[in-house]
C-alpha cells in the first residue's frame, strides 16, 4: 500500500487534469485530518492506560472521534477553497458552518463525559482529554490557514517528533555499539534531512529550468505528487503500528516507555 500510494500520487501529478489533482488533494486533506484525530485517541489511550491502568471508554472515544469527523468538515473550507471547482465551494461552506455548530454541541458532550469518568481521572488524564477534544477547535476560530491548520498541524508534528525521540533513545541500549547520543542525533539528521526535503519539493516546480523542459516538469510534479504519497503512507503505517490494543504493539511501546507505565 505504501508503495502504491507514492506511485499513484506521483502520476496523478505529473499527468492527470489539474480537477484530479484537486480531488486528490482533498482526500489527503480528509484523510490527513482524520489521521491526527486517530493520534490524538492513541495519545489518550496512552494515558490513560499509563494513568488509570483502563483503555478509554466508549463515551470518551465517541467525543474524540466527533471532533476529528467534524474536522474534516470544517478541513475541505480552510484548506480546500482555493483549489477545488467552484461548483464545490457553497457546499464546503454549508459543511463548516455544520460543522462549526456540531463542534460546540460536541464540546458540551465532551464535558459531561468527563463528569462521568470523573471518578477515574487526574490532572494528567483531564489535560489529554479536553486537548484531544478541543485540537481542532482552531479550525473554527479561524479560516486562516496559519490559524485555523498550521496551529494543530504543528501540534502533530510535535507529538510524533516527541514519541520518536524517546523510542530512539530508548532503542540505543539494544543496539551494539550505538549509544544515547549516537542514536538520537542519527534520528535528528534524518528528520531533518527529510523534512527539508518534503518541505522544498514544491519549489523545484517552480524553477524557470525545470518548468521551460517537460521532462524535468513532470518529473518535479512527480516528485510532488511522490511526496504527497509518502505522506499518506505513514497514515496506513501508523494505523496498526501505534494500535494500543495490539497485544505486540502494547508490550513494545509498555517496553520503550517504561518511565511512565512502571
């Protein structure tokens, strides 16, 4: 899957019409939204199995994945506005005022499960329910992209950047002759490099060589489009390797942050 989804994502940008291109955009978008919601209820399950010793209930997993399925509402207006067809552009802002009213509705839901878990909660536990809950409230606030995305796209980023960093560390003792040091300045150089990399990718586009020659054009849109597949990769990646409920996957991450769950 992660093989096809580079692949694919790579054609669609080199060679498909640019309505395809913006199709597949907003699935990513969609899909992408979706995705941090997903992290954000492995994180709560992370603390509150740390914490309570318990996997989230029902309720609260309910209120968590509200929020993210009304982000993707609000998600296609804020980021989807200025690449879609136009035909679509009444029905993205009929989908974010839904999705806007929904959001506050959910919030008051979200409160009175808290009150009924309230017995089985701490401070730590509240502060990674209500920032599950509130993650994309940005995204209501404001249609601006730096705003309204790039607030919680961040926050993501942040997140798994801060898991990495402690399985890396954590790792360097099962390695032989790999230490501490080696092992999370070999991560860092890595994040890095790839993250440079992912982040110019759309200027190569741009250069007036590579634009005035069609083969160096659609190689640099394939390369976009490549990217944007990567990307989507570690969504399908993610989905059953960070899956708390996982007998393998729970011990190994019990294992890498013995510093919490001992």
């Amino acid at each position: 899957m992660p093989l096809f989804l580079v692949v694919a994502t790579g054609l669609v940008f080199a060679f498909a019409s640019i309505t395809a291109q913006a199709f597949t955009l907003l699935a990513y978008w969609a899909w992408q939204a979706f995705h941090y919601g997903r992290q954000n209820l492995g994180l709560y399950a992370f603390a509150s199995i740390a914490e309570s010793a318990r996997a989230p209930g029902r309720a609260e997993k309910l209120a968590i994945e509200a929020a993210t399925i009304l982000a993707i509402l609000g998600t296609f207006k804020v980021l989807g506005s200025e690449i879609a067809p136009a035909y679509l552009k009444p029905g993205f802002n009929f989908l974010y005022q839904i999705g806007f009213v929904a959001f506050l509705a959910m919030v008051v839901f979200a409160v009175g499960v808290y009150v009924k878990y309230f017995h089985d909660t701490s401070l730590f536990k509240t502060l990674f329910f209500f920032t599950a809950v509130l993650f994309f409230a940005p995204i209501f606030i404001s249609t601006d992209n730096n705003i309204g995305f790039l607030s919680y796209a961040i926050a993501h980023g942040l997140q798994y950047i801060i898991f990495m960093t402690v399985l890396t560390a954590t790792a360097a003792d099962e390695k032989v002759g790999t230490s501490l040091v080696k092992s999370v300045t070999m991560f860092l150089v890595f994040l890095l490099l790839v993250g440079f990399a992912f982040w110019r990718v759309n200027d190569l586009r741009e250069m007036g060589f590579v634009k005035a020659t069609w083969a160096y054009a659609r190689t640099a849109d394939f390369l976009f489009g490549a990217m944007l597949g990567a990307t989507m990769s570690h969504f399908v990646v993610d989905a059953s390797a960070w899956r708390l409920s996982m007998e393998k996957q729970r011990s190994y991450i019990k294992k890498r942050f013995y510093f919490v769950f001992d």
